[in-house]
C-alpha cells in the first residue's frame, strides 16, 4: 500500500489479487454457506471480521462467472461492524423518532485543493433541499465549528483529506480549515452523535482500524463514530480517488434519501460506478465544472477535456470499473 505513489499498477494489481484470494480461501466458502441455508440474492450479510482482516475489502472479493468477475457483493448487501452487539445498539438507535427527522451537517473542502469536493458538497446539499442543512465551506469548516454544530444534525458529511497515524491511531484525523486536524481522539471524547442517523467520511483511509497492538478492539474512526451515538459510518479502506468518490456519494445518498438504508445504498451505488461508461464520468464531468464557482473551475475543466477526449476514442471503456475506485467504501453499523 505505502509503495503505491512509486508504482500504482502494482497497487491496482494488488487490490484485484487480492479480491481472488479472499474469494478462494474465506468468501468463496462463506458464500457456499449461505446459498445452502437459503439466502437469497442481494440479502443483508454482517461480517465480523477481527485480526487484521478488518483491513481487507471482503465484499470485493470475486470470482469469474459466465466469463465475467462477481463480487460477494453482487449476491449480498455487505456491512460491518465491531460485534453483534454494536449492530444491536444500532438498531435500537434507530427506533429514535428524532433520528428520522432529517438535517445535515456538510464539511465541503476546508483546505480548498481537492478538485472535486466542492462539486460533492454542493450536490450533497442539493439533495437535503426538502430539509434543515448547514454548509461549512473551507475557512468556516473549523474543528470547533464542527463540535459545536454537529450536536442534533442526523447526516454528517465530511468531504476532505484524511489520514490513518499507524502510530498512534487516536491522532488519526480529518483535515478541517487551516489544515487543523480533527482526530480521532476529539471524536471520542467531545463528539454528540446522538441525534444522528449516518457520517459519511467521504476522505481517505477514513475505515482503518488498529491492528498492531489491540487488533480486535477495532480502533478507528468507525468505532469513534458509533461510540459517539451514530447507528450507521460510512468510511474508507484506501487513499481514494477525488472524482469517482464524488460520483459515489452523490448516487448514494440519491438512493439513501428514498430512504435507503446505507449498506443497500452503497452496494447499488457501488454497481453503478463500476458500471458507468467513460461517456457517462464525462457527462457528470460537463455538469460539475458548470455548476462551479469560478475559483474551482479550472480543475474541473481539465477532468472534463480529459474525459470528452476518451469518450471519443474508446466510448466503450468504464473507467471505473476497477475495485480500487469503489471497493475502499464500507458501511458499519446500519
């Protein structure tokens, strides 16, 4: 993973290996499993997964059928968490009336150099027209603004860089305004989630977990954000790529806001993604350079040309269709 800047193919070549050996020597069984007790297409599949194997997409993992690759979670809708327990006192969240009483809360690009963040934030807003929503936009996303105003918000959505400290996991963090970390240890400690329904932490490395020194105690922002009172986290395994992460989420809370519930959200908009044709990113491309402030288009622009001009040559192709393009987005909880 931490060789990857050198040579990306290689870190490409290693997500889809890995995908193969995971579906060979746990899921493929685990799958075998489940079809002989019943379990029908596109079920809910908790998985538990301690020692390390938290790190590892195991809805990813695939096999070759009819010619084709299928992933675990093209038969099942897969979500995680830290024990059976945590699901339970997720669901038990959940029958809180004011959790359903929708309201956002949207962290949007607080160091202003992420190309489309911007674009993300403003669709995320756009879909909570018909709800309370508050915007923080790069300087007004402060740590302390963040605190103080998350309290009674059901949807916290942070578009912004992360970081996983191997070192030291409570200093994890998300980078806010002035490149000030909130981490992982003011999430345990000064964080109110207890009006909330999801967090979305659409930055990477966001759903890493400790795994050196307590490695089933599951320490990273998904447990953080539980403990803190949030029924459902949506997180990430990788460092994750800035334009198909926005496509993501927008088709995710398209699907959550029907209402959804987040795993079945995030597995079809998993599908969708990898299924979007180069015709397809370009269109969405046209439409956030667009839609831009000023300042944020000339990045969008040159995403845009880049995409027109492949659509032209191979019309055909999916751009996204690689695992690592989607495959880091997990959903804990419910």
């Amino acid at each position: 993973y931490y060789r990857r800047q050198g040579d990306g193919d290689i870190w490409l070549e290693t997500i889809e290996y890995t995908g193969q050996m995971l579906w060979e020597h746990l899921i493929g069984p685990v799958h075998q499993r489940l079809a002989a007790l019943g379990l029908g297409e596109g079920a809910p599949v908790l998985l538990i997964a301690p020692g390390g194997m938290n790190l590892l997409p195991l809805h990813a993992a695939w096999r070759e059928v009819n010619g084709a690759k299928r992933h675990f979670l093209d038969d099942y809708t897969v979500s995680y968490g830290p024990s059976g327990y945590a699901l339970h006192v997720s669901e038990r969240r959940l029958e809180d009336s004011k959790r359903q009483q929708y309201s956002l809360l949207a962290v949007v690009n607080p160091t202003a150099d992420l190309v489309f963040a911007s674009s993300e934030g403003e669709a995320v807003s756009a879909l909570f027209k018909d709800y309370p929503r508050r915007s923080l936009p790069a300087a007004d996303a402060s740590v302390d603004s963040v605190i103080r105003l998350a309290p009674g918000k059901t949807h916290l959505h942070f578009a912004c860089h992360g970081y996983y400290d191997w070192r030291n996991p409570m200093n994890s963090a998300l980078v806010l305004a002035d490149r000030v970390p909130l981490t992982l240890s003011q999430v345990f400690s000064m964080m109110d989630f207890s009006a909330a329904r999801l967090a979305v932490l659409s930055a990477c490395e966001t759903g890493i977990t400790e795994i050196g020194q307590s490695p089933d105690e599951f320490l990273g922002f998904p447990a953080g954000f539980l403990q803190a009172g949030a029924p459902a986290v949506m997180s990430t395994l990788w460092a994750v790529d800035d334009f198909s992460t926005t496509l993501l989420v927008e088709a995710f809370y398209a699907r959550h806001l029907k209402p959804m519930a987040p795993p079945a959200a995030l597995r079809e908009s998993q599908q969708e993604v990898r299924g979007m044709t180069v015709s397809d990113v370009a269109a969405h491309a046209k439409t956030a350079y667009e839609s831009a402030a000023e300042e944020n288009q000339a990045g969008l622009l040159e995403q845009f040309l880049y995409y027109q001009a492949l659509a032209k040559s191979n019309p055909g192709l999916r751009p996204f269709e690689h695992p690592y393009y989607w495959a880091a987005f997990t959903v804990n909880g419910m």
